[in-house]
C-alpha cells in the first residue's frame, strides 16, 4: 500500500478518537469552525439570514424578511466527522424567532443540538436569548443530554458599524447522567462594518472555557448586486482561512465553500438559503 493511502487510513481511525475528549468536556457542536461561515453577517443590518442568529440571537431583532436554510459539511474531506445544520427565522413585530438543528458526527459517535430563539430590537439596542437542548452518543457509553442557554446584545453605534455581546452557558449546562461534565462556557464580543452596500467587514473575539482566545476576522463583497458575492476569513485557533462564492437567484441561494487546516487538509461546505417576502414595517 502505498504511503498516501497509509496516512489516510491512519487519519480515518484515529481522528475520531482525538474528539473524543472534546465531547466529554462539553464542547459544543455550536462552536465548530463550520459556524465561522454561516454566522458571518450576524453583526450587520443587509447580511444577515437565518444562520445569523446563532453567533448572535439579538441579530433576530433586525431580520427583515422570513429565511430558511440547510449546511453541510465534511470535516477533513472524512464522512465520519460530518456536520449537517438546519435553521429557519421569522420577522416578529419589532422582533424575530429562530429555530435551529445541528447534527455532528456518524453512528456510533455524535453529537446534536435543538435550539429556539427570539430576538427584540429595542431601538439602538437589541437583545436575544436562546434555548438548547444538546443529546450526546458515543457507541458504548451511551446517551446523555444537558440543556444549556446563550444571551445576545447588539448596539447600533452608527448607521453603518454593529458591535455587540454573546454568552454561551456561563452557569449550569451539566449533563444529565454524568453531572460532573458540562457545557462550555462561551463568551464573545463582535462588530461588523458596513463599508458600503456591497461590502461587509466582521470579527469576532471569543474566550472558550478551557480554550485559548480566538479571534475570526471575515469579510463578504457582493460582486453582482442579488447575484454573485464572495466570502473570505480566517480563525486564529487553528490558523485556517476560509472561502465561498454564493449566487443568488430571486428567492433562493446557493454557497460552495471551503476551509483549510494546514496540517489536516481542506473542509468543503455547502449552504443553500431560501427567502420570504419583505417585512413590511408597522
């Protein structure tokens, strides 16, 4: 065999195994690099969608227009470290709700999350709260199940820069079966600028219980107006830089992207949204 195909194999059988303490201490599915791509534009009035509210529920609070959508991808280019994701949002009054479902990992090892959220735009200040109910399987160890929760704030400092607050599980978030492990707790700050009506500039700093600080800088330039656009960063956890290229087609649109990890290769991702009509204001 030759040494490629060793390494792969390799790779394949003991990857899975390093998540496993991952697991065990609490990280969440909802953390994962594959959310850097999906949560961009959370920090923005033009950007958001349906995935925005999970870097930031009080993002909720300034959806203009009913969105749902579905993400995949394959961690590594390896099935068994798969991630599906589902979301949907609706504009509610001066508000939004939001619903979300993730899904990280294969059969015998996996992870899941159910989340509802509501966001309420206040003015210059919105606030957002969420609710997860996290389900863990490891193939003979069993099931186990905690629920956490996340708050959101967001301020309109102008017209064109957001900056805003999000925490993930500061207390409780203990599994049900082995009470001694829990939720991490997350804690971020973020800001996005609004250069113009086609160009979005965004980061995040995030502190991770029991993680070093990460910071995610990214931007999206809409080269086509409601047609072509492009998207691009990098997190500073794992060194790895991301892009898409997203085409949209009146109500639908459809995102091919791909991450890279320096030591372990390119993730491939693939998004695809679908709008509602325009809130009309009150």
């Amino acid at each position: 065999m030759p040494d490629s195909e060793k390494l792969a194999v390799l790779r394949n059988l003991l990857l899975p195994l390093f998540l496993i303490p991952w697991l065990a201490n609490g990280q969440s599915i909802h953390y994962s690099p594959g959310t850097l791509y999906t949560g961009l534009g959370a920090y923005s009035h033009q950007f958001t969608q349906s995935f925005s509210f999970l870097a930031n529920q009080a993002a909720l609070g300034n959806i203009s227009k009913t969105s749902a959508g579905v993400y995949t991808e394959q961690k590594y280019g390896l099935k068994a470290l798969s991630l599906f994701m589902a979301t949907a949002a609706m504009p509610v009054g001066r508000g939004g709700v939001g619903i979300a479902m993730q899904y990280a990992g294969f059969n015998d090892f996996n992870e899941s999350q159910a989340g509802l959220a509501y966001g309420k735009n206040l003015g210059k200040v919105s606030l957002g709260i969420q609710c997860n109910y996290n389900m863990m399987h490891v193939a003979g160890y069993g099931n186990d199940a905690a629920i956490g929760f996340e708050v959101g704030s967001q301020w309109q400092v102008s017209s064109t820069l957001i900056t805003g607050f999000h925490i993930a599980n500061p207390v409780g978030g203990h599994f049900r079966n082995h009470y001694q492990e829990k939720l991490a707790a997350v804690y971020q700050f973020g800001a996005g600028y609004e250069v113009s009506a086609q160009l979005l500039l965004s980061a995040e700093l995030t502190k991770e219980e029991n993680q070093p600080v990460n910071v995610q800088a990214g931007l999206q330039y809409i080269l086509v107006p409601d047609r072509l656009f492009v998207r691009t960063g990098i997190t500073t956890a794992t060194t790895s830089p991301y892009i898409g290229v997203g085409w949209q087609w009146k109500n639908c649109r459809a995102d091919a992207c791909v991450r890279f990890h320096p030591q372990l290769g390119l993730t491939p991702g693939l998004l695809l949204l679908f709008y509602g009509k325009q809130k009309t204001e009150p």
